[in-house]
C-alpha cells in the first residue's frame, strides 16, 4: 500500500523559473494538502483540495502560486517566476473522504526540497 | 484561529530513559484533534499519534503516549525507554472539525530531541 508519493525530491531553479511539484495521494484519499517548511520552522498550511476543487487556498501566497488536483493525475503546486525566498521544503498530505471529523489523519510525503538559485 | 506553543527548542535524554516534549494549544473549536510528527534528519514527516478532544483515555501506540489535559489545554508526547532511532524534530499540530478551513493543520516551532548514547 504506498504511502503519498512527491516528485521531484529535489529542484533547482533559476530566478525567474517555474516549478512544478507533483504529489499522488495514498490510494484511497480524495483529500489533498500542500504545507510549506521553510528552514528551522514548522510547517505551515497552504491549500487544500479535493478532486477538480479548491477548498481553501488562505495559506496561499496571491501571487504566483497556484495548485490543482484534476480528475486524473496527481495534484500539481505551480510557482511561477520563482524568488529566492520560495526555497523550502514543500510537503504534501493526504486523507480519506470524510464528514470532517477531527480523527481524519493527514499522511505525508516526503516532500520536494526547492532551491532557487 | 488556532495556535500551538512549544516551548522547547531542544532536548536531550539518556538512551533508555522516558522524555516528555511539552505543547499546549489554544482554539476557539468545541471538537479537535491533537497530532504528532517526527522529522528524522531525513527530512520525511511520520504520523505519530493522535488524540481527539473528547476522547475519554489518553491515546497510546508502542513507546508513545500522549498525556492530554484538557483544562489546561496541553498534548505532551511521552516517549519511553528512548532509542538513538528516536533522535528528531518533533513537531506537535492540531486541527478543528468544522467544514473548510479548520481541516488544515496547524503546526507548533517543534522540539528537536537528541538522544545520547
């Protein structure tokens, strides 16, 4: 039974680049989370998805993020003309469909390690 | 809004020993959940334990155990008989019940925790 899967585990870009950060849910999950880590913090909360749907986005820079999960395939954070400062670890979770209950455990993947140049 | 304190930037225990790593929590949600992680030097974030506000016993799994005290709105970990395996950061989190935004979890600074030989 594999446990979330993220790609790349590590990215480097340029100024200016974009990254792409993919992550597939445990089989099972509909429910998508993107946090991100930045060095000798904790993580913290950026968007959650469900399929074809944004549910809330608050943790989410206005500008040059974007995420999705579509119908099929896995779920993508986009960062468009990446700064310096966007280097951190970004980690996705998953969770089973629920009525929202707090039990609902989020699993994690490894996580994809940016650094911008 | 929630909020988790962890009041303990770092720790260290003898190998074999019992250690407690402190979190309290505020939150305006009349049901909530209560999680750890560990974050080996590996950088992955492993599910340790979860206890649920209206749970009557504290939650137990293996060497973890959560002593939870409502009232004073605390989730310490209890690590037992502690292993060189158990030095990490880790990171105490909770999330609410309400629909939306409260599935997000948030997350304390984290404690790292060094176990010696």
């Amino acid at each position: 039974n594999a446990g979330v899967m993220q790609n790349p585990r590590h990215l480097v870009r340029r100024r200016g680049q974009e990254a792409r950060l993919r992550c597939s849910p445990m089989k099972g999950h509909s429910h998508v989370y993107w946090y991100r880590q930045l060095p000798e913090e904790g993580l913290k909360f950026m968007v959650y998805l469900q399929k074809e749907n944004i549910i809330d986005e608050s943790g989410m820079p206005k500008e040059r993020f974007s995420a999705e999960f579509p119908k099929e395939g896995p779920s993508i954070l986009r960062i468009q003309q990446v700064v310096r400062g966007d280097s951190a670890a970004y980690f996705c979770a998953s969770s089973p469909p629920s009525g929202g209950r707090s039990t609902d455990t989020q699993y994690f993947g490894p996580g994809t390690r940016l650094t911008v140049l | 809004a929630q909020k988790i304190t962890q009041t303990q930037p770092g720790m260290f225990v003898q190998e074999k020993e019992a250690v407690t790593l402190d979190c309290t929590y505020d939150t305006s949600d009349p049901s909530y959940g209560l999680f750890w992680y560990k974050q080996p030097s590996s950088g992955e974030m492993i599910f340790l334990i979860y206890q649920g506000s209206y749970d009557q016993q504290n939650a137990t799994e293996g060497r973890y155990s959560l002593n939870f005290q409502k009232a004073r709105k605390s989730a310490n970990l209890v690590i037992s008989a502690s292993q060189l395996g158990d030095s990490a950061m880790y990171f105490c989190a909770m999330r609410g019940t309400s629909s939306g935004s409260a599935r997000q979890l948030t997350f304390g600074s984290g404690t790292q925790l060094t176990v010696l030989p």
